[in-house]
C-alpha cells in the first residue's frame, strides 16, 4: 500500500487533535474530489513499518484524540489488507484512542453485504472502527454547514453500536456543525 500524506495535527478530519492518514487508491473517482492525485493506488509513498511506528509515536500525546483512515480509500480491498494489522496495533497500543475512518463505500450495503469492498478482512477491519463516514462525496450535495462530511447523503456512522445492534445507528457527530444554518 502507498499513501499521500500524513497529517499529525489534524483538526479537520474526526473529534479533536488527530493523526491522519491518507491512503492511495480509489475506484470512486468523485467529481470534485478534494484528493484526486491519490485515486492512483502507486501515488506517494510506501506505507512501511517505520511509517506505521511513526504514526505510533504521534498518537501517544495526551492531546491527540486518535487516527483518522482517509484518502483515496481506506475500504479499497488493497488497502484493507494492509489497514487491518496496522488497526490491530494501534488499538493495543492506544485502547482509549478513537479511530475514524471515511469510505465512499456504503457500511450496510457495500462493507458488510457482498459488494466489490466486502472482502476477508472488511468485518475484522470495521470491529477496529469507531466512526465510519460513509458514502461518495456527491458534488451537487456539497454543504459546508454539515459536520465531518462534504456532501448530505454522506452518514457519520457509530460503527460500534451499529455492529452490535445490527443496524445503521448514526452518530451525534452527523448533525450540522451549527443549528442555526438552515
């Protein structure tokens, strides 16, 4: 797996002070896409284990709230199969650290139903998940008011309590960043 870039102090991109990642690779292809150089699955670098211990290191401030999985795409099959034992030690590492993840995939109906993104690792990755913002950026749906997401048919998903509860339970994060915005 290559990816496009790391951000260590990341305010945008999930709850609080986070890290990063932005993977290489995407079959979506959204028009207007903000990241459109990591649709190429060889853009950037190699993600190598030096990489992930960096990514480590920067989680271990009190300050940082967790990792954030973007891109190109996370849920790219590829991609999973590299991001899934690279979850499992950022869970042990840091248990209390949320990690949030944006996938133009739907989680119902694409991650965990058979669809060309559920693969061997899909549910396994997802058990590793917090947040889940799901769903292809939609240009003609773009709103700047929406919390943690581009355009309104994307979800803020509670993957924890969706798994456990076996359906789609939105998070508090899905509402708009402010009431007042009509």
């Amino acid at each position: 797996m290559f990816y496009g870039n790391i951000k260590y102090h990341d305010i945008a991109n999930g709850e609080g002070v986070r890290t990063s990642l932005f993977v290489s690779g995407c079959t979506h292809h959204c028009k207007n896409c903000f990241n459109p150089e990591t649709w190429d699955f060889n853009y950037g670098k190699p993600f190598t284990q030096e990489v992930e211990d960096q990514i480590l290191q920067s989680l271990k401030p009190d300050f940082i709230n967790g990792l954030t999985l973007l891109g190109g795409e996370p849920m790219e099959p590829a991609n999973q199969k590299v991001l899934l034992p690279f979850l499992k030690r950022v869970k042990k590492a840091y248990p209390d650290k949320t990690i949030w993840c944006y996938s133009g995939y739907l989680f119902d109906s694409e991650l965990l139903a058979p669809s060309r993104a559920h693969c061997a690792w899909t549910r396994e990755l997802l058990s590793y998940i917090d947040i889940l913002v799901d769903g292809e950026f939609v240009d003609e749906l773009k709103d700047i008011t929406l919390r943690f997401k581009g355009s309104s048919n994307q979800r803020v998903i509670d993957v924890q309590r969706s798994l456990k509860e076996n359906k789609v339970v939105l998070s508090e994060y899905n509402e708009k960043r402010n009431k007042s915005f009509k």
